[in-house]
C-alpha cells in the first residue's frame, strides 16, 4: 500500500488480509490488521524506527477512525493543546468551528468567522481550522520541512472523527461517504490568491458508494470529476487548461454548451480522461483518501508562498502575518439537482452601498461555477421566486451577520436539497461610493459609532472619489486591453493620443485634443506640455521624480518609471515589450488611456467615470474633521490649486513653491534673463518677475482668506531654469533675447552646471549669494499682503527659508527678509503680521534645531529632501535598486512613499524635541510627499507630534481622513 511522507497513517478497510512492513531507521512502517468483518474492528499501526513509537488507528463498528498514541511502556491520548507545546507552538494548532476563542490573527479570517457563525446557531457545516502558526512552521520552520509532524497530524485525524459523528458518516467510506473541503483563510482577506480543493474522499469506490447512497449518479461523478481537476491543480500542480481542454472536448462530442448538459455517462467517461491527465503527467491520482488530505493541506499551506499570494501582499502591503489558516469542512453539495444551488452576495450593493442584496447564484453547481464564469449565474433576488423558504432565511442571516460583525458582509453559501448552508462570511470588499455610505448608514442604523464609521473607510477609497476613474476595472474588456504598467505615480484616469514633445501637447490642446505626453522623462521645459495633457506616461523616474510630483500636485493621472517603454521622437513612436518579450509599437496620435491608481497602461480610448462627491461624503467629511487632531495644509503654488485646495477642506497653504510660478512661457524668459544677462537685464527682469509674483501672491491670499499661507523662497538650483543643450530651437531665441550669438549662450550654460546639483548652489545657499533674488520675492510676499488687506482680505503670510543646514544660514536670510519689509512698510505706511521659519531638511539642521529655533519662528520638514540625504539616496535615480531593495526585505516600503521611521523619523522626533524644549508654542509641520501618504501621516500625528501635515490639493481629504483615523487610534491607546 502506498504511503505518501505527509500521510504518517491511513484509514484502511481491508478484507482477510494482514500487512506488516519494516523501514531503515528514521522511516516509518505501517502494519494492517483486519479481521474481514465489516462489522468488527481492524487496525493499522505506523511504527517509527527511531523510538519505537507506534500510532494505531482502529475502527468500530461505524467504521469511524479512531487514533491513539502508543509506545512501548504505555498508551496515551494526547489533547490538541498538549500537541501544542509538543511542537513548541504558542497556539493550540486545532479549533474545531464554534469552539476555538482564538483571535483572527491565529484562526484566519475563514475561521474565525466560520467559529462565530456557528456560535450564532447559523446553519454551517462542521469542521476545524488548523492554525496560521502552523502555516508558519510548515513554510519556515526547518524541523517540520514542509510536512505535516505527526503529532500534528493525530490532532487532525481526532478531529476528523468528531466531524464524521456530526454528519453521521464515514471519510473513506464506500457505503456511507464523508467528502470534505479544504480551504485557506488568512487572517486578512485575499480573494482569489490562495488556494481550495472541494469533494476531497472521492476515489473508484467512494464514488460508486456516493452514486447509491443518493441515488444520483450523476451528481456522484460530477463531484469525482471536480475533485480530480482541483486536486491536480491546486495539489499536484496540473495546468487547469489540460482538465478543461478534455472537457471542452467531451462537450463538443455530446453537443451540448453547458457542463450541466451532460450525463452521468458522460461524467463517468470524463472521469477516466482526467485520469488519463495525470498518467501524461507521470502522476497517479490516490486512491488512499487520507493521502489526499495530508497532500491537499500542506498545497494549502504552501500556496502561502506561491507567486499570486506573495505579489498580492506586496501589492495590498499585507505584513506580519504567520501564513494562511487551513479550514477542513464536510462538503454540502449545491450539484445534488434542481432543488440544490449555491451562491455569493453581499448584504450591501459594494458598488454604490445600498442597503440591499448583491450576489448571484447557480441551480445545481458548485461554488466555483459561480465565480469561474463557466455559467452564467443568476441575480440573488432570482433566489425568491425558486425557493421563497431559503431566501427568507438567508435574508434573516444576512440580518443577523451583519449584526454581529457591525458591516456589510460577503457571504458564499449552499443549498443541499432545499437546505441553506452558509460556507464563509467576511467583511465585504467596496468601492469608494459604497464606502462611505455604508459607513454613514450604519451610524445611523446604530450599529458602529462615529470614530468606527472614520475608521472603516480607506484612504484608496476617498482616492477612487476624487479622481476620474475607470468604472469597470474587473470586466475582460479592461483587462484584455492592459497593455503594460509601470509605477502609478498619481491617481486617476486618463484617455488620450500620444504626444511626445512639450509643444506637441500643446498644440493638440489648443486644437481640442486630448493628448497623454509619453517620455523617457519629463523636465521643467515640459510643465506647460504637462499641464496641458490629460495625463503622463514616462520610462524613468520613480514616486517621487519630477513628473510624479507635478502630476500630482495638479491631479494629473501619471504612470513613471515604465521600464517596458522604449520612447523614439525621431522616428514619432513608442514601443512597448510585452512579459513574453514580443513588442508592440505605437504612433504619435494613437489612442492610449493610463490608470494612475494601478499604473496599467491600456491600448485604446477607455471610458472614464468623473469623480463622485455625494452629500453622505461631505457629511462624512465633518465628523472627520471634527475628530482629528492636526490641521491638514496643501502644497499650492497657484491661485487655483489654491482654490482647490480650499475646496477640498485645507486648513491653509503648507507649502507655495515660488519657483513653480517661474515656468511659464512670458516668465521662463524672464528668469534666464536674470541668471544669463547683463547687471541692467537681470535689473529688468526683477522688476517684471516682481510683477508677476505679487499678482500671484494676492490671488493665493484671496482663496484662503483668513488662513496661513507658506510661502518658500527660491529653492532648486538655476540651471534647472536654463534651456537645454539639446533644444537648439530654444537656445536661438534665447540668445537672441539676451543679444548673444547660441555658441556664446552654450558656452554660459555649460559654466553654470554642476557635478551635484542637489547639493549645490540651491535654497538659502541661492539666497546668500543672490540676495537680489530673495529681496524681490519677500517684497511681492509683502507687497501682495498689504494689497489683500487693502481688499478686506485677511492675509496670512509665512516665509519660509529653505535647506538650512546651520543657523548662522537663516540669521542671514532672516535679516534680508526683515530688512526688506521695514522698507515695505515704511514705503506703504503701514505693516501686517507676517511669520519668519525654515524648512529642516538637512540631518545636521535636525541635529542642531535647539540653535535654529532659538531665531525661526516656525519648522517645516522637507521630507523629501531629508529621506534623500538621510539615506544617501538620490530619489531620481533610486528607481535603478529600489525594486531589488523591496523585493529582497533589505527595505520594506519606498521610503520616498512611507517615511522610514526608524532613521529618518528618529531625526523627525529630535528635532520636535529640541526646537520645543527651545520654543514651547514652535509649530512644525511637514511638507514633502510624506504629508500625504496615510502612513506617513499616522506617524507625523501619534508619534513625532506635528502641527499638521501639507500634501497636494487632490490628496487633503485623504489626509484629513488619515489625521483622523490617528486621532481615533491614539483615543483607543
């Protein structure tokens, strides 16, 4: 008899026959008595070699296996708990449904709830959970070497036994059939990555047992011939197609569409064609039904680390957890004919959140019909009209689940010959819309409070509200048209012809065209070609490289950093290699749309949804804002992203980059006059960039009337303002402005590169070797305040002083500013309040920030800049190891993303501490790309103690919601 190494026994009927066997030492031997009556007992003992232990299994009169562990000196019956310490575990690896208290950490999602919902006398099937820790130690723990410690596997079998006395039948048993499911459940929900195998028992005999006891053959075959596909698939790792393929077949050769069409002939015949599938392989299906469950739970177990699961977690940022639960069930059958079915819903629509059933349903299947789309399932409102009794009960459980667990709820259940079962409940998976309604409507249902309703809208939701959208990302249609992805970068849908040069996006908008500007990588010449299109696409640049963060800052849907792009301008086309390395090659003027909330790029003109901002949003909205703790401020540079910022809740303005107002076309001119001309020209051109600044500057302070507005002084090095090389077409008109020859022009270019910019001449080091610079921007700051308040508004000015690293820097600046403003003030006659801090950027302005804030008046961290020069990394050219560093555990999130609190967060903290311990009331706050990642802004909130956080317009309310959900769990500390 065969034994497989997980099976350490077998569950044996055998006739007038005894086997006894010996093994080398370190193996296992089995030894089989029966007497060959089938009323009377037989026995089968595993005898390990090292110590003489012996694991005998008997059964009585039922046929019920029975399993005690002997020795030589005695005989004991060891408990699930005693396993536990056995095997060193923390847990008792076993529950049996509705008895286990364990937390969902240890029982899995599936389990828990499956525990509670026998617990509440609902209708399921028994069973057990095998614990998540023996996940852990089946994938991790070397002793165990992906096999199951027998020990462990007595536990099982006892527990099978209780299982087969609730079902008044027999696993293994021709005459009276127990078939069970096994199915993972880990303690975070993750549909469809993890593995399931259904009607496990079935073999030559059982089905024929089957067939009689039900007296429905063909429901018998049909289950023999779904376990023999999934457990080849999901166990022994047989391509699924190879099964379909001889199914297809069969269906073709009987003429019929549907797999329920065919007979239970035909079934028989399919059965022996799976068969013949493993043959191919150079498998053997087992017909020893104990092997096929010792085999189908460690698959489960290892399908934790297989390639969908790992990838999933990566994508959901799913950590720390020990491994997937195990759940082994009796089946219910929804195949047994017109009286069984089975079916998914949820107890809310997870589209729009109300307050009805969603689900579909099948007429004898089971329940991968439903998901699979081999049929086409019916709406469960169907479900009335057939069988009224079971749909009024399963609306009443629905009522009850969502009760007990205080949300929707994602429930898959079977009817077995007109009774209902239910087979699993979860808290339901949701869009956006539905989010937030559901959340509001179950406060005023009374079941969640307030601060539970904040918490159970995500962020990527309010994501998914604010930005365009593609409404049917799930549907073939979408998925067929994927194309490649790259890094999503910035939110949102966009849909639009390729245009691969600044002016070409340009002259598509003039003329009406939507354009998507596609490049290798985008540069501050390209910002009026990316204001203009409806979206970006580039081959290099990570999260937070320059197109990332103007997309983001504008809300433009931005995918960077598109390894598969290959950009040619000469030739006007893009090619783009597939995962199987052929190529596909576009034309400038092709349609392409780009999802910037996944970074798939997709062929063709997808339809986009607008943003959904409802009345239960904006009510939702308040109680948020009435719970957190720290302000949110945006990142404006402009009177109109000030406008949206106001729009979407800002507390005022963080950050207003000065030099993003320089870009434009009239006054992209004007700066390089300043840097590149004569003493007279850059006199001229002051004025006119004064001009230019102070309209600015009175248009931001109108939005935000009455709040705070952030304004930093001259920042990036100036030769990002100077024409490339390579723009022959801009450097003539440049020289010509200047009244030099293109050679002489090329010749100043080149004189002003730096080996490191971002470590060069850039921020207060600009200020002091420039001060004409600074001069002119504090008065526009100033000039524009008195004129808005002039206007009755009420103007809140902050200067902020960017990159200090010493403070004898910002005494510097600091004086410039002040002495700029007495003139101001002395010009006008009269003055305004206005706030003098600086951006802490530097590790040494952190480690010296007691000094700093003895003369600034308030800090802001430039986290960006802080998580670079902390690390040492260059955040545009990160993207060439950051995947690598992520994938091999040597970093566990981007952290240009996430802000890593263990190094960059500790320089954070201290200077919190230290500026404070100077100057109590010191408001500080951050302003990078930190401000708002909802990580990021749990930790500025709890942890480092912020004033507030600044972030894009589009991204405030996502903020706002993070800020809260840190207030609420700061409460529950």
């Amino acid at each position: 008899m065969k034994i497989s190494s997980l099976a350490l026994t077998a569950f044996v009927l055998l006739v007038g026959t005894t086997t006894h066997a010996f093994a080398p030492r370190g193996t296992t031997t089995l030894s089989i008595t029966s007497t060959g009556s089938s009323s009377s007992s037989s026995s089968a003992n595993i005898i390990n070699s090292d110590d003489n232990a012996v694991l005998t299994s008997s059964t009585n009169s039922k046929n019920t296996a029975l399993f005690t562990a002997t020795s030589s000196s005695a005989t004991t019956t060891t408990t699930a708990s005693e396993v536990g310490v056995e095997l060193g575990l923390k847990y008792c690896p076993i529950a049996p449904f509705g008895k286990g208290n364990e937390a969902k950490h240890v029982l899995g999602g599936k389990g828990a709830n499956l525990a509670e919902m026998s617990e509440l006398g609902l209708s399921v099937p028994p069973g057990f959970t095998i614990t998540t820790e023996c996940c852990n130690k089946f994938c991790n723990d070397a002793t165990w070497d992906n096999s199951l410690p027998k020990p462990l596997w007595d536990s099982i079998i006892k527990s099978l036994d209780a299982v087969q006395d609730d079902m008044s039948s027999v696993f293994g048993s021709p005459e009276n059939p127990l078939l069970l499911s096994v199915r993972s459940g880990a303690a975070i929900s993750m549909p469809g990555m993890m593995d399931t195998v259904l009607n496990l028992g079935m073999n030559d005999k059982v089905v024929e047992g089957l067939a009689k006891k039900t007296d429905n053959p063909r429901f018998a075959w049909d289950s023999y011939r779904r376990f023999l596909e999934m457990f080849g698939n999901v166990v022994l790792e047989i391509p699924r197609s190879h099964f379909e393929d001889e199914l297809d077949d069969m269906k073709y050769e009987k003429g019929v569409n549907e797999d329920s069409d065919l007979s239970a002939e035909d079934l028989q015949e399919l059965v022996t064609r799976f068969k013949a599938v493993y043959e191919t392989m150079d498998m053997q299906f087992p017909q020893d039904v104990l092997e096929q469950l010792s085999l189908s739970i460690g698959a489960v177990f290892k399908g934790w680390m297989g390639p969908r699961a790992i990838k999933y977690r990566e994508v959901e940022n799913i950590r720390n957890l020990l491994g997937t639960a195990v759940n082994v069930q009796a089946m219910v059958f929804g195949n047994m004919g017109d009286t069984s079915g089975t079916g998914v819903s949820f107890s809310r629509e997870p589209n729009i959140g109300t307050r009805e059933l969603f689900g579909e349903f099948l007429i004898n299947a089971q329940g991968e019909d439903v998901v699979s789309g081999v049929r086409t399932p019916r709406p469960i409102s169907e479900l009335e009209d057939e069988m009224p009794e079971v749909y009024k009960e399963f609306v009443e459980n629905n009522r009850i689940l969502e009760a007990k667990f205080r949300d929707m709820q994602d429930i898959e259940f079977t009817i077995q010959e007109g009774k209902l079962y239910m087979l699993q409940t979860r808290n339901g998976k949701r869009g956006g819309e539905a989010a937030v309604k559901i959340a509001v409507d179950l406060v005023s249902e009374g079941l969640i409070s307030k601060n539970e309703a904040i918490k159970k809208v995500l962020p990527e939701h309010l994501d998914q509200l604010l930005h365009p959208r593609f409404p049917d990302v799930e549907q073939k249609e979408y998925r067929d048209a994927v194309i490649t992805r790259g890094l999503p970068a910035s939110p949102g849908a966009a849909v639009g012809r390729i245009a691969m040069s600044n002016e070409k996006v340009v002259e598509n908008k003039k003329n009406g065209i939507p354009s998507i500007m596609v490049r290798d990588e985008t540069s501050p010449d390209d910002v009026e070609g990316m204001f203009s299109a409806e979206g970006i696409l580039t081959a290099r640049g990570g999260m937070t490289s320059h197109a990332a963060v103007v997309a983001r800052g504008w809300g433009k849907p931005c995918v960077c950093g598109c390894t598969a792009l290959s950009v040619d301008e000469e030739k006007g086309e893009i090619t783009l290699t597939m995962d199987d390395g052929s190529q596909k090659t576009f034309k400038e003027g092709d349609f392409i749309s780009l999802n910037g909330q996944s970074g798939e790029v997709l062929e063709g003109s997808q339809t986009v949804a607008p943003p959904t901002i409802t009345g239960t949003l904006k009510n939702f909205m308040e109680w948020v804002d009435d719970v957190r703790e720290i302000d949110v401020l945006a990142n404006a540079d402009t009177p109109a992203d000030a406008k949206e910022a106001r729009k979407n809740g800002a507390n005022g303005i963080g950050l207003c980059r000065s030099e993003h107002m320089f870009f434009k076309p009239e006054r992209i001119s004007k700066v390089r006059q300043l840097i590149l001309g004569s003493n007279e020209q850059a006199e001229e051109a002051l004025k006119d960039l004064l001009k230019f600044q102070r309209e600015d500057y009175e248009g931001i302070f109108k939005e935000m009337d009455g709040l705070p507005v952030t304004i930093r002084l001259l920042d990036p090095p100036l030769h990002e303002f100077l024409p490339s090389l390579k723009e022959e077409n801009i450097l003539a008109d440049c020289a010509e402005q200047l009244g030099f020859t293109v050679d002489e022009l090329k010749e100043k270019v080149e004189a002003m590169e730096e080996v490191n910019p971002m470590l060069g001449l850039r921020g207060c080091r600009l200020g002091i070797t420039r001060p004409s610079i600074i001069k002119m921007q504090t008065r526009a700051i100033l000039e524009a305040a008195l004129n808005a308040i002039d206007a009755g508004i009420d103007a809140k000015p902050d200067i902020m002083v960017p990159l200090v690293g010493k403070v004898e820097e910002f005494r510097n600046q600091r004086d410039v500013i002040k002495s700029v403003a007495d003139t101001v003030f002395a010009e006008q006659g009269k003055s305004c309040d206005y706030k003098i801090g600086t951006m802490i950027e530097i590790p040494r302005a952190a480690l010296t920030a007691h000094e700093i804030a003895e003369e600034a008046e308030f800090f802001s961290f430039g986290s960006n800049d802080l998580t670079q020069m902390t690390f040492g990394y260059s955040r545009d050219d990160v993207g060439s190891f950051l995947p690598d560093y992520l994938n091999k555990g040597i970093l566990q999130d981007d952290p240009f993303v996430t802000i890593d609190t263990e190094g960059v967060g500790q320089l954070i903290k201290m200077t919190v501490e230290r500026g404070r311990n100077v100057r109590p009331d010191l408001k500080i706050g951050v302003c990078g790309e930190h401000g708002g990642d909802p990580r990021s802004v749990r930790f500025f909130a709890n942890e480092a103690g912020l004033s507030y956080v600044s972030c894009s317009p589009f991204r405030v309310p996502i903020a706002r919601l993070a800020a809260a959900q840190a207030s609420v769990e700061n409460m529950k500390e």
